[in-house]
C-alpha cells in the first residue's frame, strides 16, 4: 500500500480519533500519527504472550517516565474498550513491527493473522499527546511544520529491570530556542502520562547521543541557529527493552506510527490529587 501523508488524508487530520482509526483501519493511511487528531491522546503499543505480560507491566511500573501506562487488553482480546469505542489492536495501528525472538521480521499494516488467544495488549502514553498543548503555548514544533516524524535517539541511561526487560532509555528530541525550551518544561510537566517534563536539554554527549543527525528512528533534526536539543523519555524504550528479553513473537507499533484513543489528550495531564510518577533519568 502506498504511503499516505497527513496532507493526503485531508480532514481527518481535524477530525475525532474514530474517524482517524477508521481510515487507518481501511489501509486508507501508514504513516506518522503526529497532528492527526489533535487533541486526543495517543500510545504506544507493545503486544506480548501472556507468560510475559506480568513482568513486563512491572518493567512498566518501575520505570513510569518512559513507559507510562495507560490502558491493557484482557488476555486474548483484541478490543481496548477502557480507552475507546471500537478500538480494535489487530487493525488501528498504521504500522507495526514484529519482533521473533528479538529481531525485527515483519512490517504489516495489520495483524489479523498473527493474533493468539494468550496475546495481552500494553498501551503507554506517547509525547505526542502533549504537543497540541505546547502549540496551543505557542511553542513550535518543526516536524509537526514539515511533516517529518520526530528524531529518536538510545541513551546510555538505563532503566530499571524486571524479569527479562531492561536496557537504556530511548528519547525524542525537539529543538527549541531557550525561551521555548522554558515554557515547554512547564507544559509538558502537566502529563506524567505522556512522558511528562524532559529527562535533559542541552549537550546530547552527556545522555550518550554521539552525533544528533543520525537518529535511531524518525527523520534527522532540522536544528537552527539559538536552538537548543530538548529531550523527552520516548515509548520506544520498551521496544529495546522486548529485544532484548527476546520474547518468541512480541508486536509493537513502529515508531511515530501510534494508536489514536478516544480519551482527550488533557487526561494525560495531572489531576488534583494525583500524585506525579518518579521522574528517571537525568536532567
């Protein structure tokens, strides 16, 4: 199927999450989800066998700031019913990526065929559920502008370990100039569930990005002149994390291509009286 843009899908990058599910169900779009639907939230996946869901929602739990969890499919059942309407795993993802014992085999735009009875669907919140907010502050985000899917980068920093899950932490980086950089703190500082503030500004050597025009995933950043490299704990981490444990099959979404859930991007921001998971990392 050929690549769709945003520009190509026309209204729906205006219109509710279903709309944009449903066109992404028909094979009507494969690409990037960021600025698709605004204002809704959307996640990461990971889909595991059910001997390995209770460990990897510890690894979940342990480490909140890369892998905030946000919803999780009964065993076997397709249909995330806690985060929308007729939101089925197997087909409202844009892309996937198959993972056999550790190694990517397979890009599929669905997984009707490979869904078993003992599956158990993860969904972790992604940054792109903050950035209506930050351009609602008027912050820029060039790739949203450019139609480029955001720079990822592994860090050598490490996340905490549980079962057969560990490794670094993966990030997505935006550039900003200081004074945006500032205000982007304060916004994103309101959605521990979407990644909440930073884990670093500044200097990529010292999280162990060696060189920022060589993501790992996304497009290369377009840095400019008083543009300083923001980063952001990113849900691909957890992808590293399933490679490693080198699980029999595990399904993820490939990156910059997410679930959009029916749930309003705001309740990824903090509530009064919910306490803000531990921050990881370094700032």
């Amino acid at each position: 199927m050929a690549r769709a843009s945003v520009a190509m899908i026309g209204a729906s990058a205006d219109a509710p999450a279903h709309e944009a599910r449903m066109r992404i169900r028909a094979g009507r779009y494969d690409g990037q989800t960021a600025g698709l639907a605004p204002g809704y939230l959307q996640g990461n996946l990971a889909i595991l066998p059910g001997d390995l869901a209770l460990d990897f929602a510890r690894y979940c739990q342990r480490n909140p700031k890369p892998c905030p969890l946000v919803g999780v499919s009964d065993s076997g059942d397709p249909m995330l019913r806690t985060l929308g309407a007729d939101i089925d795993i197997r087909t409202d993802v844009p892309r996937y990526n198959v993972y056999r014992n550790g190694e990517l085999a397979d890009q599929p735009g669905d997984i009707i065929d490979l869904w078993r009875d003992d599956f158990v669907a993860f969904v972790l919140g992604c940054s792109f559920s903050f950035e209506q907010a930050l351009l609602d502050e008027g912050v820029p985000l060039r790739h949203i502008e450019t139609g480029a899917t955001v720079a990822v980068y592994v860090t050598d920093i490490a996340t905490t370990p549980a079962g057969p899950f560990r490794g670094p932490m993966v990030v997505s980086m935006r550039p900003l100039v200081p004074a945006d950089a500032i205000k982007a703190v304060e916004v994103t500082s309101r959605f521990p569930a979407a990644h909440g503030a930073p884990v670093h500004l500044g200097d990529p050597a010292a999280i162990g990005i060696a060189d920022l025009s060589r993501p790992d995933w996304g497009d290369a950043p377009d840095i400019r002149t008083g543009e300083i490299p923001v980063f952001w704990a990113c849900g691909v981490t957890p992808q590293v994390a399933i490679r490693a444990a080198r699980p029999s099959i595990c399904i993820t979404h490939k990156p910059g291509s997410m679930l959009i859930t029916d749930l309003a991007s705001t309740q990824a921001s903090n509530q009064p009286g919910r306490a803000m998971p531990s921050a990881q990392g370094r700032t």
